[in-house]
C-alpha cells in the first residue's frame, strides 16, 4: 500500500505542478512536436500511476482475503482515521473496481459520440459540396474557411471564399497543412484529450490538456506545409485568409492564426528552438521516470508515503 500511496502523490503533484511548467514552456510553440509529447506524457503518467495504484490496492486486497485484518491493520489503521477501521477490503475493492470501470465506461461513450458526429459532419459536408480534383471538397460559404474532418473517407473542406481568397500556391500550402491532420490522426488524438476533459473537467491537466495540444498540433501541421511548400507561401495563406474575414468576424480562433502566423516568422535556425528542445526533452524525461523511481524507493522502503 505504501506504492500505491506514493504514486498517488506523485500523480498530486503532476496535476498541481504540471500544467502551469508545460503552459510556460510550450507557450511560443517553438518545438510543437516535443511540446505535444510533453503534454501527453504528463497525462499519461497520472493516469498510469491511477491504474497501478488501483491494481495494487486490489492485489492487496486478494491476498489479504482470507485474513482482511492483516491488511486493515497493516494499512489502514496506518493512515491515522483517513479512513473509517468499518470500512471492509470488499467495499474498497468493490469501490475501485467500479471506478476504473465507470470512468473507462465514460471516456469510450463520450469518444464514441464525438467521432460519431465528426463522421456525420463529414457525411453531411460530402453531400452539400462537391469533390475536387485535388482532394478536397468545395462549400460554398461567406467566409474563408479551410479544415479537415475524420470521417469514413475523410474530407478536407474549402469554403467558396477561401478558394477565392487564395492563389495557387496559398492553397496548396493550407491543403498540405490539413493533410498533416488527417495523416498524422490529429483528430484522434484531440477527441480523446476532449473526452477526458469532460469526464474530469475540474483537473486543470486534463482541461488544458486538450486545448494545448489542439493548438500545438496545429503548429505541427504548420511545420509539414512549411516542410513541403515553404513557411513564406503558408504564411502568406494565413495572412489572405485573415485578411478575406468579414469585418467583425475577428474571434479567437482568428487570434490564434495570428499567433501561428507570429510563429512562421521565426527563422528556423533561432537559438530559443534549441533552448525549448532541450527544456522540453528534459520534462519529458523526468516525467517518465518519475513514477519508476518513486515506485522504486518506496518498495525498497526509502520513500514511505504511510506515516
């Protein structure tokens, strides 16, 4: 019991510490690709040190079934009144149990439900537009518009304005950047982000979670248009499809653009990549290793989490 304590503290201190030292960090999306691993790794370290000490607790549970109060005095009692001496090993077991399953329940139906309506978006805009030679389906709409649907096939969509707004090269450079997406799975990856944000959405990790790798996949996607086409002809692409937005229309999504286009502008040689590279594959590594080490010392009896 004394692991799985640990490694709920440490899982405390990801979600307290986590979030405000990725925010700063991957802040300039000087490198997207490390700071959308970062993000990841982070969540994904809370939730393995949840599923460890859950499998722990009820692995002590098992072996204590025949003689509960081993375990209750053993742990417990340990904890100071934390928790009720009455509370009995199949309650707890039963309590975990039924958690990991109701959240798991949980984040697959919601999944479900937003790759269900992501795929009749894409159904619905492949019957309103119409397909292009080039891979992509024209709507017409008022506003410049440019982005990809997962969907069964998937479909990058062009609004009228858009395909009015840019020259041939624009295009090519905001087509490649949705073709990033959808070969890259981008969308995969965001709907489950999303779905564990509105399964836990009182978790700032979980929260800004989706909303920082949403953003830095976007620069990701930049980054393999800018490969291909130039970061110049992109650039100019999002500074034509800001340009052709209605008066009035500037939300924050447009800001965002903006940000991105801020970003392109940076040549690729600046010292302050190298300097985020580094400080992110620093994180990264921490935080891979942090559960191994803080299981490790606390088997070994050096870290004890049970006073």
């Amino acid at each position: 019991m004394n692991i799985a304590i640990c490694l709920l503290l440490y899982s405390l201190a990801m979600l307290v510490a986590g979030p405000p030292l990725l925010r700063e960090l991957t802040r300039h999306g000087h490198a997207p690709r490390f700071g959308v691993a970062a993000w990841l790794t982070a969540i994904a370290t809370v939730l393995l040190t949840w599923l460890l000490a859950a499998g722990m607790t009820l692995l002590a549970v098992a072996s204590h079934w025949i003689y509960p109060r081993a375990l209750v005095e053993s742990c417990l009692v340990r904890l100071r009144g934390v928790v009720a001496p009455s509370i009995t090993l199949g309650v707890i077991g039963a309590m975990v149990a039924l958690l990991a399953a109701v959240s798991s329940v949980r984040l697959a139906s919601t999944v479900s439900r937003m790759r269900a309506r992501a795929r009749a978006h894409a159904e619905a805009v492949c019957m309103v537009g119409h397909r292009n030679g080039d891979g992509y389906v024209l709507v017409d709409a008022a506003e410049p518009a440019a982005y990809c649907v997962a969907g069964r096939p998937p479909a990058i969509v062009v609004t009228s304005a858009a395909l009015a707004a840019l020259d041939e090269k624009e295009l090519a450079a905001v087509l490649a950047h949705e073709r990033a997406h959808l070969h890259g799975r981008h969308s995969l990856v965001v709907t489950t982000l999303r779905g564990l944000a509105a399964i836990l959405p009182k978790l700032t990790l979980m929260r800004e979670g989706a909303s920082e790798v949403s953003r830095l996949l976007e620069m990701c996607a930049d980054d393999a248009s800018a490969r291909r086409h130039g970061s110049g002809v992109l650039l100019s692409g999002l500074i034509t499809m800001c340009r052709a937005t209605p008066a009035g229309a500037l939300a924050a999504a447009d800001v965002a653009v903006l940000a991105r286009a801020d970003r392109l502008a940076v040549p690729p040689g600046d010292p302050a990549i190298a300097r985020a590279r580094a400080a992110l594959i620093s994180v990264i590594a921490v935080m891979v290793f942090g559960p191994v080490m803080t299981a490790a010392l606390a088997a070994s009896g050096i870290l004890t989490c049970v006073i």
